[in-house]
C-alpha cells in the first residue's frame, strides 16, 4: 500500500528497498506560503540503525504490513541465537542477539511473547510493559541506609542487572519496567 510523506504517523513501518523502517517520530510543518516541510526519524528493524531524513512532500511510501504471532522462547544457542517456537504451527526459529540481545534481559525461558514477522521472517519481539523477575543476587543491606531511598545492585534471574530499593533480598520476586528497566515494586 502506497502512502505520502505528508501521511505518514508515528508507529508506521515502511519499506525502504529491502529494509524495514519504524517511524520513531515525524513532523510536518507548513511554514506560511512556503512548501511544506517533512521530517522522518526512522529505526532500521534490520540492523537497529537511527536515521533522519526529510522527503519532499509529494514522495510516496511503501507501508509494510507485520503479523505478530505468540512465540514461546525455549533457549539459547551456543553461536548466541536465541530459539523461540511459534505456539501454534510449533515451528522453531533462531532471533540473532542484533536484533533482540538488549530485550531478552526481560524474558524467561518458556515464556510466552509477541514475535513481529514481516514475509514469514521474524524480525524482532514486543515486550510487555513490565514483567515479574525473581532477585537472583543482591547486597546485603546495611543497617540505617533504608530511610534515605538508598538503592542497591541487584541481578535478576534471567541475568539483568538493576538498581533496586535496600529492603529487597534474594529470592523475592519484583516488578520491573521494560521500557526503563527500573524497579517498580514487589510482585
């Protein structure tokens, strides 16, 4: 589907040759009786790369479309791919740590999440806005330190390292954010 640069939004995925082209933000502006002025800033779903550029108005796009479908993630290679299985065709596929590595800090094995397929090729996951880890490691607190909003360092069982407050020990089960990864409470 053929779309204008003056009808592009925010969350749009567009072709660009053989690349895939997630609109992060846009602005168009009409300067008094000048032409108007489009500004793209796009992130490579490929390679991951931030680019900006700004298309003449009357530019046509070409919108992608993306399935996304519930993925359960069984383990990781030795080559460092990551396998998920499709839940409902049982097919299996390896994510490369390029495109998922920075996520799967968040994601347990055997859990279930959403993979973004373009053609029948996966090309990334769609986290939750937080999820429930366990505190595998942390710093004993030390007495007095609780009242100022101290934080420590702790690593959750998947391996993700976080701040957290001083009354949270090993073993407790957290709610942290996905988007920030910070510390959102106890789950």
């Amino acid at each position: 589907m053929s779309t204008k640069a003056t009808e592009l939004r925010k969350g749009n995925v567009i072709l660009k040759g053989e690349d895939l082209l997630l609109i992060i933000d846009y602005s168009h502006a009409t300067p008094g009786n000048l032409r108007a002025v489009v500004q793209v800033k796009v992130k490579s779903l490929i390679s991951g790369q931030v680019t900006q550029f700004r298309p003449a108005a009357g530019d046509n796009f070409e919108l992608a479309f993306l399935d996304r479908n519930n993925c359960q993630y069984l383990y990781r290679e030795s080559n460092g791919d990551y396998v998920f299985m499709d839940e409902e065709s049982y097919e299996q596929f390896p994510l490369s740590p390029d495109l998922v590595g920075s996520y799967m800090g968040y994601v347990k094995e055997s859990q279930s999440i959403e993979v973004t397929f373009h053609q029948q090729r996966p090309i990334g996951i769609e986290l939750p806005t937080s999820v429930v880890l366990e505190v595998a490691e942390a710093e004993m607190a030390i007495k007095g330190n609780s009242a100022t909003g101290v934080k420590k360092d702790a690593k959750l069982e998947t391996g993700l390292d976080i701040r957290v407050p001083m009354h949270i020990s090993v073993g407790e089960k957290i709610k942290v954010s996905t988007s920030t990864g910070e510390f959102l409470g106890r789950a």
